[in-house]
C-alpha cells in the first residue's frame, strides 16, 4: 500500500499517489473491464482532477455549498452553477480526457442536507434534480431520499433509515436517539404518497437513466436570461436535452433558446408547459427536461 508519509522530506507524494491508483485501477480493468472506481479527494478541483488520471472518478466536493446557497437566495445569478460546473468539467478533462463526474450532496462526515435546508420538501427536490441531472455518477447518502435530518457529531449523521413508523418494522435498526427526526416521514409512508421526497427521487433517477444524453451525455452551460433559473445541455452521440431549474418561489416563463425547442420529457410538476410559440412555464423550484434524438 502506498504511504506517503514514508518519503523523505520534501519529496512529491501526489505524482507517485497516482502513479499507483493508475496501476491499481488498471489491475482492476484488466479483470474487469466494465468496474468503475471512484474515490474520495477531498481537495480543490485542480487535485481531484488529477487523481482523476489514476481514479477514474472522484467526489465532486463543494458541489452541494454552491447548490445550498444558490437554493436559498432563490437565484441562478448569470448561470452561475452551470459555469462553476463546467470550468470544473474543463478541467477534469484536460486531465483526464474520459473522466467520470461523482456528484453528490454530503456523505457521512457531513451535515445532511436535509437539515441545510429546513426539510422542506420542495428545495430538497430542487437540490437533488440539480445534482442528479449533472454529468456522471450520482450518489446518494442513504436518508437523503426521505428527508433524513442531521447534523455534528458524527453519531447524529448516521442515524438509522426510518423504515415505518414506531415499532411497526420489527427489523428496525437501532442506533443512539435521532435529535432531528422527530417529524421526518418514514419510507413506508412516502412510498404511498406520489408526491413525497422519496417518490421524487425515484422518477428523477428513472428520467436519469432513461436518457443517454442525462447518463452518458457531456455538459455545457446555456444561460435563458433569466436569473432566476439555472440550465445547461446535456449531449451524448444519440441524443440532445436541455435541462432547466426554477429556483425563485415564483412561476417564471422563459423563452427558450435557439435549438432547445424539444419535447417536454420530464418535469417536476404538472403545471410545466411548453408553448407553441418557442416559451416555457415553470412552476416556483421546478425543473424541466426537454430532450430530442439526434
């Protein structure tokens, strides 16, 4: 196992840290071709980007501080996510050409997002369609699809999932008393309302994997004008979408872009339309797919 503290002072560690993921990554690809490896950096982009030459694919850190603050404020800035986005996938490939985006919200060393964002249904969708319909990998820390609440110290962030309600499940795990889930609804529960967080989750995650420009497509960012929204295409060999986020509290209608007046194939709520005059209307923290083949 490689252990950097054992060079001698002043000695690189990072170039021969990568040099041995490289020879591990491929002993893996050499039994597997089709394994895919990710690891944590918990470092600038410039860092993971590199470890990316011997990863494969890294966490996508501070990913989840620019979708939090730019949820709260109700503001997309001049498309400020999706340039931050890019520059980073910019630099991914300029390192490593056919690198794979492992974007995330927070793991176990982190405070949940549930938390960051008051448990309201509505931002926690918002937040998990902008990081879902990037480019790559998406992982979920477990809870995060039903609310789970939690913050420092570590115990309060792992917490059991909450599969029923009281002694309902009699396989529940135990753990230390929750401080924060006090009201969160279990899975049991959310599973039968069509409009919970759970069920959210997963139609986000079948319109992920139904469409190869949202699963295998590379990002680029495209502004509509409209601070209040945050959008970018997504572009694999077969198919073209644009992806579209309302982060304000109010309906917004957009006139969308040259060459992104496509069929309206996922949304967030029902009262998304798209016009026959080349406009979209979409509901206060709404996200909108539009996508075509090629």
């Amino acid at each position: 196992v490689f252990n950097a503290s054992k060079l001698a002072m002043g000695e690189p560690s990072q170039e021969q840290a990568v040099a041995w993921w490289k020879e591990l990554v491929g002993y893996v690809k050499s039994v597997n071709p089709d394994a895919y490896t990710v690891g944590e950096v918990w470092e600038q982009t410039g860092t993971r980007a590199d470890y990316m030459r011997g990863l494969q694919s890294t966490f996508h850190f501070d990913l989840a501080t620019k979708i939090v603050d730019a949820i709260r404020e109700g503001s997309g800035g001049q498309n400020n996510i999706a340039n931050s986005l890019y520059s980073d996938y910019q630099t991914y490939a300029a390192a490593a050409p056919n690198y794979i985006d492992a974007p995330f919200l927070t793991n176990h060393d982190q405070n949940r997002i549930s938390g960051m964002l008051r448990g309201k249904p509505e931002q926690l969708k918002l937040a998990a369609s902008i990081y879902i319909l990037t480019e790559g990998v998406p992982f979920m820390y477990y809870g995060e699809e039903i609310g789970l609440m939690g913050a420092k110290p570590d115990e309060q962030i792992r917490t059991p999932m909450i599969w029923n309600e009281g002694t309902k499940d009699k396989m529940q795990t135990t753990w230390i008393e929750s401080k924060y889930n006090r009201n969160t609804i279990p899975v049991a529960l959310q599973a039968k309302d069509p409009e919970s967080t759970l069920q959210y989750y997963k139609r986000l995650i079948r319109a992920k994997t139904s469409h190869s420009a949202l699963f295998a497509g590379r990002m680029k960012p495209l502004f509509t004008g409209a601070s209040e929204v945050v959008s970018w295409t997504m572009e694999s060999p077969a198919e073209k979408a644009f992806v579209m986020h309302n982060l304000s509290e109010a309906p917004i209608e957009i006139t969308l872009p040259e060459g992104t007046n496509m069929p309206l194939v996922f949304a967030t709520y029902a009262e998304t339309v798209v016009s026959a005059h080349g406009k979209i209307v979409i509901p206060a923290r709404g996200t909108a797919i539009l996508a075509a083949a090629k």
